[in-house]
C-alpha cells in the first residue's frame, strides 16, 4: 500500500460504514469533509488519550485502545461519551487491515456504551506496525482526583494484577496452553475494562481516588500516585492476587507480574470502612483484594514475602524486554 489516505471507498467501506450513531450528547460526528465532531455536555468534562504500539494482533487492536482510553475516564470516576481514533498503518498493510481493526473498535465501543466520532487514518513509511491511538471524552458528577488520597486511606485492587500482559505475553512467547488455559486467557481479554468498577464505586464516599492499573503493573501505579500526590504507600507482596496462568508465564519468561502492565485491574484508595466497597466489586463477581495503605512517610515501600524490603520506583514495563515497545 503506498503512503497517504485511504481512498474515499476504502473510507467508508473500513472506517465510517462501521461507525454507528447512538448516543445522544453526539451533534456531529465522524463523516467525509466534517474536521471536528460536536457533543453537548452537561457535566464535568474528562479527555484522556493513549496509544497502542504493543506487538498485538490486529483483531485485537483496536478493541484494545477503546478499552484503556476509557479506563482511564473510568478511573476519574467518569463516564466515557465519545472518542476519537487515529490509525497508522505500515504500508505492507491495506485498507482491508484497517476494516479489521476498526471491526475490534467498534465492537467494544458498543459494549462500552461510548461512540467513536472521528479521527484519522493513514499509511506511513514511519511506522513498522499499526499504530492506533485514542482519545476518550467523558462525563462524570464527581471529579475523582488523586490529590484526595490522605494518610491512612488503604488501597485494594480489583479482579487479578497483569492481566492486560499476561494476554500481551502470550502473543509474543506464543506458549503451550491447555485447553483450560486457553479459555482463561480469553476471560483475561474480556476483562480488561474498569467501567463497571467505576460505575460501581464513584458514587461511595468511602472511595476517595481510583487507577487504572496500566504500564509500570501495580508498583508503578503506586509510585505514580504516590509521587504526585506527596505520600508514601506500604504494600505486601504476598497480598497481590496473581493468577496462576500469570505467574506461570512470568516465571518461565523472567517477569515480574507486579510490574507488567496490566489494564483490567482499578487500584482503589478507601477511607474508612471498606464494607460498601467490597459488597458492591463482589456483586459484580470481581475479587477485591487489600495490598496496602497510604503512609506519611514519602516513601512507597514493597514488603516482600520473605520478609525483605523494596523501594519502588516508577520503572519500564517488563514488556519492554521483549520487544523495546509497550503501550
């Protein structure tokens, strides 16, 4: 394919074709010749934007960049409405590729409740693999900010850690799966959005800031709002719940699954009784799991199960071992 925009026919019959027009905040949305789409919104306004550059199957693509750039709305404690989608595709693609990762888009688009109105696609000579990057726009009453975390304020996350990687890991080692992993690897592909946590846990009080557990895995996470907020954080490590699939696949491949990027999981900040909290993550079916507490002393420690100590710092992903590339 050589470089520049798809035709006007493979346009529409990759890209606007598939688009479906549903949600009523949506004035203008993505067509031929139209530079921006236009959306009336009531309530506090979140956008949060993130690329896909991971070794990833085109099937999978784009549904992932739809799933994360509203986690990340989630995780404020919002809403996701609309997004845009940007697609830059090597040119040993065709527009035929484009349709495929557009069909993943729209899919979990629909499942999420959030309407793609615009964006851009193009072939390109600066890229090696497609590129697909997202930018989600929301909606929320309460602005759920991480500057609200306070001494004392325990932190839990939901379902299990590395989920996201575990799936990503398993496309570039290719390992021997049984049957029964195989059918747990594609649970992890489902479960990699946080909207119903959100939707969930945003009303509580008790809930006084949430995050998408994305690149760096949990400890990065921590450090992430730790460092930006001015605390501290202690966590244990024999309280991190791993799948066993997970630490199969770590331990075979030299990777800390505490520190691989792992969408699917919301870290939450609680204050006070947790009681509410956790009965609302059960209802959903997701386990809810203690991993530590905010602490004064500026410094997030990492206890680990042999009783030994760890500073955390914000590091690479452990994906970057494998390819030099990560979300």
């Amino acid at each position: 394919m050589k470089s520049g925009k798809l035709t006007t026919q493979e346009l529409r019959e990759n890209v606007l074709d598939k688009l479906v027009r549903f949600r009523p905040e949506v004035l203008l949305s993505a067509a031929l010749g139209e530079d921006c789409a236009a959306l009336s919104i009531d309530d506090a306004i979140l956008v949060s934007s993130d690329p896909i550059t991971a070794v990833i199957e085109n099937e999978k693509l784009g549904a992932l960049c739809v799933t994360v750039c509203c986690n990340d709305v989630a995780a404020n404690g919002g809403e996701a409405v609309a997004m845009t989608l940007t697609i830059i595709m090597p040119e040993s693609c065709n527009a035929r590729d484009v349709g495929v990762i557009m069909d993943g888009a729209t899919a979990e688009a629909k499942r999420l409740g959030v309407e793609i109105v615009g964006g851009h696609t193009e072939f390109s000579d600066c890229v090696v693999r497609p590129i697909v990057s997202g930018t989600a726009i929301g909606r929320t009453k309460r602005v759920l900010k991480k500057s609200d975390l306070r001494v004392g304020d325990k932190l839990f996350v939901t379902k299990s850690l590395a989920l996201e990687g575990t799936c990503i890991l398993a496309d570039i080692v290719k390992p021997k799966l049984t049957e029964c992993e195989k059918r747990e690897l594609e649970g992890f592909n489902s479960s990699l959005s946080v909207s119903r946590e959100s939707a969930v846990l945003s009303g509580l009080g008790c809930v006084s800031a949430m995050h998408d557990v994305t690149e760096g895995g949990v400890l990065g996470a921590v450090a992430e709002i730790c460092f930006s907020t001015g605390v501290g954080a202690v966590l244990y490590e024999d309280k991190m719940p791993v799948a066993e699939l997970t630490a199969r696949l770590c331990r075979e491949n030299g990777v800390n699954p505490l520190r691989l990027i792992s969408s699917g999981s919301m870290l939450v900040a609680v204050r006070g009784d947790e009681t509410e909290a956790r009965e609302a993550i059960e209802k959903l079916g997701y386990a809810f799991t203690r991993i530590g507490e905010i602490t004064g002393d500026k410094d997030v420690v990492l206890i680990k199960s042999d009783g030994t100590t760890e500073n955390v710092d914000v590091l690479p992903d452990e994906l970057y071992k494998f390819s030099g590339e990560s979300k």
